[in-house]
C-alpha cells in the first residue's frame, strides 16, 4: 500500500475576483473549496495515476469535515484533533496569484502516538509511506524521527518533503528519500550549491535526496556504499506554464509508485524514473487546482524527458 | 429596544503578516477572529457605549457559531439558516490592510419570514431598528421592503444603511433614516452630487438621509412637510488616522441613540446629533478593530464638531 500521511492539512479556499486593489476593500465573486495539504495532494495525484493509496494525518472541526468530504476517492483514516483543520486562500484574479497559509494549531502527543499507531497498523514491508507539507506548530524534531522509525521499522520505504531543521530531522532519522525544492534545501542546509546541500542530507542519513528545481528541472543525489555519490539530472524538453503549486507533489506521487512498484535498490529505482517524475511535474503544472495532473500532457510527455548522469 | 439586523454577518478573519508578497506564497504569522458585520459592529459600538442592544440576522455552520461565541455582552436571538456564514479576510502588514470579502450565501424565503415574525415579536412603539450590511445574495426589493415595513409597522423608527437597489428599496418602503456613505450614494442614485442623490432617496420615501463623506465628516438632509429640504453639514475639528472599516456603523449607532432617547421629530434629532455621529466615527477609525470605538477620543471630541445649517 501507499500511505500518505499529511500532518498539517488544509482546506484550500480560493477567491475568484475580476480585479484585486491591493490596499482597498475587494469584493469576492466565487469562493471554490478543495481539500489540501501536501500529502493530500500526493494522494489525489496517486488516485488520478490508478493507484490505491490511503491519507492519513490529523483532522479537525468543520473544516476538517469539509475537506474529508471533498477529498472523494480516496481510502481516508484521519486521526482527529481538537483544533479546527487549517485554511489556506488563495487569491485569484487575472492579474495572479497570491496565496496565504494559515499556520494551523499545534497537535496534542496522544494524536501524534495514536497516528504512529496507525502506522504501525497498516504498514507492512514493501509498503511506501510518505510524509508531506509543513508540520504543525511545536512539532519538534523527536517526533518527526519517531514517524519516521515507525515506518522503516515496519519495512516500508519513507519518502519525506517537507522543509527547515524537520527536514534534516527526517534524513537523521533513516528517510528512504527525501524531496525539498532548491528553496527548501537552502534554508535546510545553509548552503547555495544544489549538491552540495544534497550530499548535507545524504550525510544526515537520506538513502536518497532529490531537489526540484521547477523549469529547470530535477537532481537526485543518492549515496553509494561502494564509493562516491551518484547523481542523475532529468530536465523538461519544454517548458509548461500555469500554477507550480502542486508540481512538487505529484514529483513525490511519481517515486512513491516506482518505490511501491518494485523492490530494486532506491538509487536505481530514482535513476530510472526521474524523467517520470519531472513529467508529472509539468502535468501538474498544466492544472490549475494543485492535486491535479494533466494526464494526457503526462503520457505525451513521459518519454521525452532526458536523463544525464551527473549534476547538470 | 434597539434591535441591530445583519442579514449577512461575516466572522471577520484577520491575517497579520510580517511582509507580503502579492503573486507569491505567503506564510500567514498569526490568524485573529472578531464577530462581524456592519450592523454587529453597530451593536458592538452601542454595547460599548453601555446602551442595551440586540443583535440578530441569519446565522450558520461552525463560522456562525464562532461568531456567536466572539459577541460577548450583546443579546442575541438569531435567526439559523443551513449555510455557514461567510467569512472577510483582512490581509494586514505594515504596508498596508487588503479585504477580501466573500459574498455569503442566499437565505430561503421561510428564514426571511421567521426574522420577520421575530421583528414582530421583539419590537413595539418607541423602539429603533437597524438594518445593516450587504444583503444575503438574491435578495429582493421586495424583501427589503416587507422587513422595513414590518417595523415600521410595530412603531419602531427603522435605520437603514445598505447599498445598491436595496438601499432605494428600502427608502420606498419608508425607512426613517437611511445612511450610505458617498460612494454608495452614487452609486444607486446615478448622481456625483451629493445634495441632489439625497434627495432622490428624500423623494423615494425616506425620513432623513445621513451621508457619510469620510475625513470631510457627513451631510444630513431631512423632508420638511413645510417646505423645502432642510440640511444641516458637520465636520471633524481634526483628521483622525486609523481604519476607516467601521466608522459609518459609530454613526448609525450614535444616530440610532439619539432615536431611542428621544421621541422629538427625526430632523431635529439628526441636526442636534450629527456632530455626536461625526465624533464618534472618529472614535472608530482610531481603533484597528471595526466595531470598536476610542471612548476617551470620543468624549473629547464630541463637543467640538462644528454643525452648520445647509450643505458644505
């Protein structure tokens, strides 16, 4: 199974206007709802690729609800909390797009062992458990680590993308892989160079690190027991334009169904489907709502992706 | 009794950012509710002025609920509908404050007749009535008028301060008083001038007509069965600076006061307290939160608006 665990979901409410003034009152035309969060979004992604995955992470109030029922679909074992689930908004108008993210509310230690506990109860070895988005306020790096464990202590694979010191906290712990973007991979490592910040990861414990780079495409840094480290660079043939919100997860989709596919070392596994990655990337690019894929723009594209060895 | 009606209440939700990117991802610092809507901020302001005051209008979901919850020390006897209450979202930052507000959604007709019989109920000679705020969508001239009727019908004095056709409707319907400010003033007159959008409303059947012009302080002009149009000018000694969102519902609330007290004619009331409207308008705008007015500015203040007799 696929499990994707989002422990800071959110309702992502978006305002349609004709016209924004900035600085001024502005009357909304339509609010549009859908459900939201990182690992939400891997999951829709997965849903939409045929696979079965399951979504878990902490829900909450009427927000919460809302979400679990636009979220269709989708195998849902939420772990509740008192807190009303987050919102994010998003402001749209001709001019862009300009979106706020709501903190959300920190989640009690008992919700966080009763989700280990899920973990414990539906992972099983070959299985893939992916953690995503930002964490909930207070989350330290000790809990991060006991998610992580749990996981790889059942047998599954664990790939993570979320960002700052929890990020380093998730390598440290034993994460199979690990996805920041090139922003995130600064602000983890302290360090401008994309490898350099990778080989930080590789070094805190990753098996695997891939950087996105939006239009530039992906690097996968991945350590070797036998030497140095191994690098593939997989770049887009053309560039799509549309909303880059989403492009990450549906990355981290596409490596969670090649890890759950089949059980050939990670390394190879990456090497062999960052094209696929980077192409369902663009596909969701191509979408206007994050979550979503462009699957006809994803079959035309997935072969024509080139991959390099080395940092490019 | 004061009654306050706020056909389309909000939960007002504040966004407090550091610095925002517009076109960009926005991490939010802190989130912040208040209970809003131009006729609760109305019943806030009257509440803080220590008159006895209820609030109602349709209320629903878990944002009604919260909203409910934040009006502390205002009675209320809402009116429930099924679909939640919208939400405003102010974006604050140090450059400035941006509202975003959501158009709410529409209320069955067997709500409307519920508010209606609770008018009915609650209110009797010598009351004032409020009615304040956009309108739920889909409402109808006609809705308008049977609620303005409805009061005015029990004996009560019926202050009125919406905007668009709505607003003419309800001066057709008789209401004692109505006040937009100037913008709204044109806009559901057609007319740039000020004195002669007035007296349209003058002549679609309302009492008085109160307009609110901003930092340049509010024209009143009342029918005259005598004669002609009468028109008495206030304004502020001084500019206040602050948050203009709330001023106009101080002045329907010192203007609502000065109804409830005193049974004289409507004109000479508005004329002998304009310049109490003006002051406490600034009152508001010297608070960062709508329906919160500086009682100590106001105090201060109050006496030294100049009111003049005709149209400045």
């Amino acid at each position: 199974m696929i499990l994707t665990i989002t422990p800071n979901p959110a309702l992502d409410v978006t305002y349609h206007l004709r016209h924004v003034r900035w600085g001024d009152v502005n009357r909304v035309e339509t609010v549009s709802e859908t459900a939201g969060g990182k690992g939400v979004n891997v999951a829709r992604v997965l849903h939409q690729l045929g696979e079965s995955v399951t979504c878990t992470g902490f829900l909450g109030g009427e927000t919460g609800e809302r979400l679990r029922e636009l979220l269709t679909g989708v195998e849902q074992r939420w772990i509740p909390v008192p807190a009303s689930t987050r919102r994010t908004t998003a402001v749209v108008a001709p001019s862009g797009t300009t979106l706020f993210n709501e903190p959300g509310a920190s989640v009690p230690e008992q919700a966080w062992s009763r989700l280990r506990a899920l973990v414990t109860e539906l992972v099983d070895t070959g299985d893939v458990v992916v953690v995503s988005g930002s964490m909930p306020p207070g989350t330290t790096d000790a809990t991060v680590a006991a998610l992580v464990g749990t996981a790889t202590g059942r047998g599954a694979r664990v790939v993570v993308d979320t960002s700052g010191p929890l990020l380093r906290a998730a390598a440290r712990a034993g994460a199979t892989l690990v996805k920041p973007n090139h922003h995130e991979l600064r602000a983890a490592t302290g360090l401008d160079d994309v490898v350099a910040g990778a080989r930080v990861l590789l070094s805190d414990g990753a098996g695997c690190v891939v950087v996105s780079r939006g239009e530039v495409g992906m690097l996968a840094v991945a350590a070797d027991p036998g030497g140095p480290h191994r690098m593939w660079t997989a770049r887009p043939d053309s560039v799509v334009s549309g909303n880059p919100t989403g492009a990450g997860d549906a990355a981290v989709a596409a490596l969670a169904r090649a890890l759950h596919r089949s059980r050939r070392p990670v390394p190879e596994l990456v090497a062999t489907h960052l094209a696929d990655a980077v192409a369902l990337s663009a596909a969701a690019v191509a979408r206007p709502v994050a979550g979503e894929v462009d699957l006809e723009l994803y079959r035309r594209t997935r072969d024509r992706v080139p991959v390099s060895s080395g940092a490019h």
